[in-house]
C-alpha cells in the first residue's frame, strides 16, 4: 500500500520524465531556427530552403501528434513514448552529424515527428499519474519545462552562436544528450495504472474505437479544444516565429537587445506559469482565465494602436506572457484532460495538436505579407483570432462536463469504478 506522500511524489516525477518532451519540442523548434541559419553559411543555403526546411518541421510534427496519439491508446503510454523519444534522439543525432542538405530533410522529419507523437502520449500520462486535486497542476508544468527548453538554447545560443556550423552542431547534440537523458529514466517508469485498467474493462477487440470521439458529446469537445488551441495560438506562434523581425527591423535595435528582452520576458512568463500551477485546480480557476483573457487583448491592442516600437512591444510580452500562462495553451492541455476519457484521450490530443500545428503553419505563411502592409496589423489580427478563443473557452468548454471512463456511451457501466482514484488510500472515493 502506497501512503499519500509517495503517491504524490511519483507523480511529479512522472510529470517531470512525461513532460520533458515539451522540452525537447521547445528545444527542437529554436534549435532549428538557430541551427539552420548556421548550417546555411556551412552548406551555402538561405531562405529558399531554410523557409521549406522549417515548414517541414511544423508539419512533421503535426503528423506524429495524430499517429502518436492514436497509438498511445492502442498500445498504451510506455511503449509509445519511449519508441517516440528513441527516434527523437535518432532524428536530433542525423542533424547533429549532417554532412549535408538532404540529411537535414531526413533529420528534420524525423525529429518533428518523434516530438509530435510524444506529446499527446506523454500528457496523457501525467494526467493519470495525478490526481484530481492536482491534475492541472501537474499538466501546467509541462508549460513551464517548455519555456525551460527556450532559455537553455538560447543561452547556448549565446555561447556557440559564433562557431558556425560547429555550433549547429552542439545545439542539436544538446537534444541527443536529454534525450537520451530522459529516454534511460522512462524506462524504469510503470505504464499508467489508468490506461491498463481501461484497456483491461473496455470491451473492445485490439484497440479503442477512435470513431467513439465522433459522438456527440466528444466531437463537441473535440472540435471545440481544437478551435480554442488553433484560434489562441496563433498569436503564440506569431509572437514566436516574428517577434525578433519586429524588434530588429520594424522596432530598431540590435539583435542582441532583442534577445535579452526576450529571454528576460520568457523569464516573467515561467513565473506567471506558477501562478496558474496555483489557480488551476482550485474553485475560481475561470475567473483568473476571463480576467488574463482581457489583459491578453490590452497587451495586443497596445501596439496596435499606438504603433510598434521597443516600448509597447516591451509592454506587449510582459503583458502577454504573463496572460498566457493562464488563458493560452497551458489551460488547453488542462481541458484536454478533463474532457476525454483514459481510452481516447491521447488520440484526441493528437487531433487537436495536429490540427494547430497545421493552422500555425498556414497562418505563418501571410504574416510577412500582413507585415509588410502595416506592423500594427498583426496585432489586430492576434487580438481578433484570440478573442474568440477565449469566447469558446468561456461561454462553451467551461461549461462541458468531465469525462468519465464509465461514460456508457463507451462500454457498458462497471459500478463506477474510476481509475483515476487510489482505492488503497481512498477507498470513500470510489462510492461516486
């Protein structure tokens, strides 16, 4: 019999080991914005192929998310996310020793990939480790290695930055070294103690009925999780791929000030992840989102209406960062626990993550376009597409009920048995 203290301890190891693909999915996508640059001046290529070579990773990645997710519930959380983060490791060493432009293609689908179709597993797995007093605690954090993942390439930016392809080289050999890392200490994980159960009292032949989210009460949180993380992330992901542009070359300062303005922004941002780590399982958790939800909107119409310089885009990310810790993807990853049961809930995952990734890279395709008409227009363009995220997360996934494992329209009722409780430690839990 596990005491409560021990129980809780491995699940924040497993949060921790689970979770780290969020690291290496951060670590991937600024590793290869870094790296390609330098692999270009090595091999003698620019942006006509550094443009598709990114587009190559965002797609890739979009595409293991779906694949990743379904074979997550097939097969369960272990087997896939360490074959996941095996050909992680895999696709990170083929760039790290390239000896040229085709390898890179190779390896760049391969690490996008591998990091897609980790990430819905892996969430899954934190998600039945915890418990629901600290569940969207413990699914927060994943966000906060994420952002861990940012600040140590760019500080090992900062280091080898000079070196050429050599230091295309050892930000790639970085992924190696953590993955490896964290795919030896996956492995003495147990499987999710809620997957196995299900899996044992589903009465299906091989592998859940994935056509079981085209129901009613899924489909609406499947589609209405994908608009919210598609719509939200938009912003996220122009702020990302152009917020340097718009320091350097609209705003005026050196790349090395934007830099440091970004890293000491990303810093606000991992403390404001703490602060919802804190509200997330607690009472008044949609408030705290309505309230982010409006700061969110007045950091982007500040450079919106009062044009685009180094002070209103400072404003803008610290505003901005320390809003989406709250109402932007952390909380998607937490509703997108709570919405699907143990036996679907990865592959639906995959959908809405695949679905994002997808949007992300269209949308990315006009933003330079958009740029070039008015600077304060893709601030506009944030504050619209992120304004009726947060109206579906308000007024239509907040008020979804849960998912339960017993939900009859899965298989047929088992006395209310939930996985998710220690029956050892809390057997009145169970009389639900």
């Amino acid at each position: 019999m596990s005491s409560p203290r021990s129980t809780t301890r491995h699940a924040w190891w497993v949060a921790f080991l689970a979770g780290m693909v969020s690291y290496l999915d951060a670590g991937a996508i600024v590793s290869t914005g870094t790296a390609l640059v330098l692999y270009g001046q090595a091999f003698g290529f620019g942006i006509e192929t550094i443009a598709p070579l990114s587009s190559l990773l965002t797609f890739s990645i979009a595409a293991g998310a779906v694949v990743g997710g379904v074979v997550g519930d097939r097969i369960g959380r272990k087997r896939t996310f360490l074959a996941t983060l095996s050909l992680f490791v895999v696709g990170a060493a083929i760039l790290a020793f390239s000896p040229g432009i085709a390898w890179l293609y190779l390896g760049i689908v391969l690490l996008g990939f591998a990091a897609g179709a980790d990430l819905p597993v892996s969430l899954a797995m934190v998600a039945e480790a915890a418990t629901d007093d600290n569940r969207g605690k413990l699914i927060s954090f994943s966000h906060f290695l994420w952002m861990a993942g940012v600040i140590a390439v760019f500080l090992l930016g900062t280091v080898i930055g000079g070196l050429g392809e050599l230091g295309a080289r050892i930000l790639y050999g970085h992924l190696v070294v953590v993955g490896l890392v964290v795919l030896v200490l996956r492995m003495r994980l147990p499987e999710s103690q809620a997957w196995k159960t299900t899996t044992t009292l589903v009465a299906v032949e091989g592998a859940p009925r994935a056509r079981e989210l085209l129901k009613p009460r899924y489909l609406a949180a499947l589609v209405a999780t994908a608009l919210f993380y598609s719509l939200v992330n938009i912003a996220a992901n122009i702020n990302g791929q152009f917020g340097s542009y718009l320091y350097v070359e609209v705003a005026g300062v050196s790349v090395s000030t934007s830099s440091a303005i970004s890293l000491g922004i990303v810093l606000v941002s991992m403390a404001a992840v703490f602060f919802m780590m804190r509200v997330v399982d607690g009472p008044r958790r949609m408030v705290w989102f309505a309230v982010m939800a409006a700061v969110s909107l007045v950091a982007f119409l500040l450079p919106a209406t009062l044009g685009v310089t180094v002070v209103t885009l400072m404003v803008f990310g610290v505003l901005y960062s320390i809003a989406g810790a709250v109402a932007g993807e952390p909380m998607y990853k937490v509703w997108s626990q709570e919405l699907f049961p143990t036996s679907h809930r990865a592959t639906a995952q995959g959908i809405t993550i695949a679905f994002t990734r997808v949007v992300a890279g269209v949308v990315g395709l006009w933003i330079p376009s958009l740029i070039a008409f008015g600077a304060s227009a893709i601030f506009f363009l944030m504050a619209a597409t992120s304004l009726v995220a947060f109206l579906i997360g308000i007024l239509w996934i907040a008020r979804m009920p849960k998912a339960t494992d017993d939900d009859p329209a899965l298989r047929p009722a088992y006395d209310g048995f939930d996985p998710f409780v220690d029956t050892d430690t809390d057997a009145a839990a169970t009389q639900r």
